[in-house]
C-alpha cells in the first residue's frame, strides 16, 4: 500500500465496486519521476532521459575531442548532464537520480573513475560527488560496458538469460560477465576490465600490445575517418581471430548461456563478424559449439546511458523487486506484474 500511497504505483479499478479479493491491475506512474542517464566513452558522449516506466524520452550523442586537462573533461560532462536536466523539464516530474557511465575503473562505492587507458585526463575524477554537488540530486556511477550489459539483459538479446557474457568493441574494448542481472565485480572491484589484457605474439613480451591496442575502434579505425577508406581485409581478419580466440576461451571456461558481441564493428554486417565466428566455431569444445552462441547486440548506441538509468534506479529503490529483472528499464512495469502476482487471490 505504500507505494499507492505514495503515488508509486498505479491502481487500474474496473468497474465502480470491487467485491472480494478481485486482482486489481498495477502499473508504474509515469508522472512520480525520471532519470538522466550519461555515458562517455574515449570519443563519444552520450545523454538520455527514462521516465519511470523505463521509457527513453531525449537522447543526444555527441563527438568528444581530446581534452587537454581535467578540468575541461569535467566541465564538459556536467554540460550534458546539465542539458539531460534541462530535457527534463519537459515531462513535468522531478528528476529522482542521475546514472552515469563511465569508462575504466570505477571505485564503485566512491564513484570516483580510478583512470581510463583511452583518456589521459580521466584519472582520479570523483564523478559521484562533482553530479551530486552540481546537481543536488543523487548519483550513480557504474562502469560503461556493464551498465551497457544490463541493458542488454532488460530488454535486448540476453532478455530471457540466466548468465552471459557481453563483449563490446567501442572505443576501447569492454567485457562484463552477468549472474542473473548483476555484473561479478571480482574481490576489488575491477573484474571484465579486459581492456588491457595482453596478446601474445612472436615479439618479446616487453613488445606485446594490449586487446585496446589490436581490436578497439580507436584502434582498428585509426586514419579510416580522415581518409574515408574502410578496414582492410587484413587488420579485419586479424582483429576478428584474436576475438574468435577469445571468445571461445570465454564459452570454456564460463559456459554461459550466450556470448553478446556490441559495436558496431562487430554487428552481422559488419567487418569482424566472419572471422570472428570462423575463430570462435574453429576452438570451441565439441561438445560445446552448439551450445554457446555468439549472438549481436539488440539495444543501440545509447543502451549503456538507459543502462545507466537502470542502475540508479536499483540504488534509489534497493527491494527485493528491484533486486531482479523485473524492476529495470520496461522491467519496471514487470515489477508491477509481479506486485499483480501477489496480489492475486488463491486458487
């Protein structure tokens, strides 16, 4: 009754009686608030606006140039979030959190961003606390890729999922492993932070280079833009070999459910995907090839922002609902169906 009371919830009454222990349908209210969502990686920032049923109401998206101190960094992401509060406005509900995320290594009890291999400026930046004194309003700060994930696994092709790994080749490269809605932190924290993982090669080991250095877009796409050609057929089959290799080193020793592939440089039509598979099919366990699918992303460029939101909402309203899938993103009117479920009377 609470979250009647409070306006929360929604109660659909049919009819002018109601006479014994009839259901009564729930919904979220719309209008008790929203949420801004931001995320930034090394060359892209990205703002959303989710109402509380989960429903994306604003995106923007916006090239990130190299910033040449801290400071300019921080500045610009307060603007956005500034121009996420400002599309706010038009819903006419007050704002109940901010989510950010944020690429690298979160201290996520600090929201502080630890440090960014693909951004020099990003080190030490307490970005929990600059939002919420900027803001006033309360903040979330989450690690890109797995609030990327958690989009994923609400309403995209890990929706029906138990447990699955998501890789993603943004700017960097991102990996994040998901247990019934929750990303495996690890003992400090810093599990899927895959980025710097080394590749060995025929080269001393001193001369190795790192999975951001040999299969991120920084990388693979660097002088693509400036001279319009595409990816060559060689760095292409390189890069999707070693993620091939990778990826079914993953299904071995993780047996999940799935594997899903972001990026657009990783999508069906896109250049990697053969290799990718070829690789992936060539070193799978026998017994396992049929079993562990790599299968694309389902939910756009702005998915780790909505994720982002999802998370913040799962902070502000830590209950056993909001704990499961049912609570997130189009999940919060599946909170309400099964608020509906246990209010149903007994057979």
């Amino acid at each position: 009754m609470m979250m009647i009371d409070s306006k929360l919830i929604i109660e659909h009454l049919e009819g002018t009686e109601r006479r014994g222990r009839r259901p009564v349908p729930l919904t979220p209210n719309p209008d008790y608030g929203c949420f801004v969502g931001l995320d930034f990686e090394a060359t892209r920032m990205r703002v959303v606006v989710v109402d509380f049923t989960g429903k994306v109401t604003f995106v923007r998206e916006e090239r990130l140039q190299l910033l040449a101190d801290q400071k300019g960094l921080i500045a610009t992401l307060l603007e956005f979030v500034d121009e996420g509060l400002e599309a706010a406005k038009e819903l006419n509900t007050p704002v109940l959190g901010i989510g950010v995320a944020a690429p690298g290594t979160i201290h996520r009890k600090t929201g502080t961003l630890v440090h960014h291999d693909l951004i020099e400026t990003a080190r030490n930046i307490p970005v929990k606390d600059l939002v919420e004194q900027h803001t006033q309003l309360p903040c979330i700060v989450e690690n890109n890729i797995r609030c990327y994930a958690m989009r994923e696994w609400t309403d995209g092709a890990a929706k029906k999922m138990s447990n699955f790994v998501f890789v993603a080749v943004r700017s960097g490269f991102g990996l994040a492993i998901m247990v019934d809605g929750k990303a495996i932190n690890g003992s400090h924290g810093l599990s899927g932070e895959a980025g710097s993982t080394p590749v060995p090669s025929s080269n001393p080991v001193s001369r190795w280079k790192t999975l951001n250095d040999l299969v991120s877009e920084k990388a693979l796409l660097k002088g693509v833009e400036s001279n319009g050609n595409s990816i060559s057929q060689e760095k292409a089959k390189s890069a999707g070999e070693i993620l091939g290799a990778l990826t079914a080193s993953l299904a071995t020793m993780l047996d999940p459910e799935a594997i899903v592939l972001a990026g657009n440089l990783l999508q069906p039509n896109g250049p990697l995907w053969e290799a990718v598979h070829q690789t992936h099919n060539r070193f799978m366990l026998a017994d396992m090839k049929d079993r562990v699918a790599l299968i694309p992303s389902q939910v756009g460029p702005f998915a780790a922002a909505v994720g982002a939101t999802q998370r913040c909402f799962q902070e502000i309203y830590p209950t056993q609902i909001s704990r499961t899938k049912e609570a997130t993103s189009s999940g919060q009117t599946r909170a309400v169906k099964a608020l509906n479920k246990k209010r149903m009377p007994a057979a």
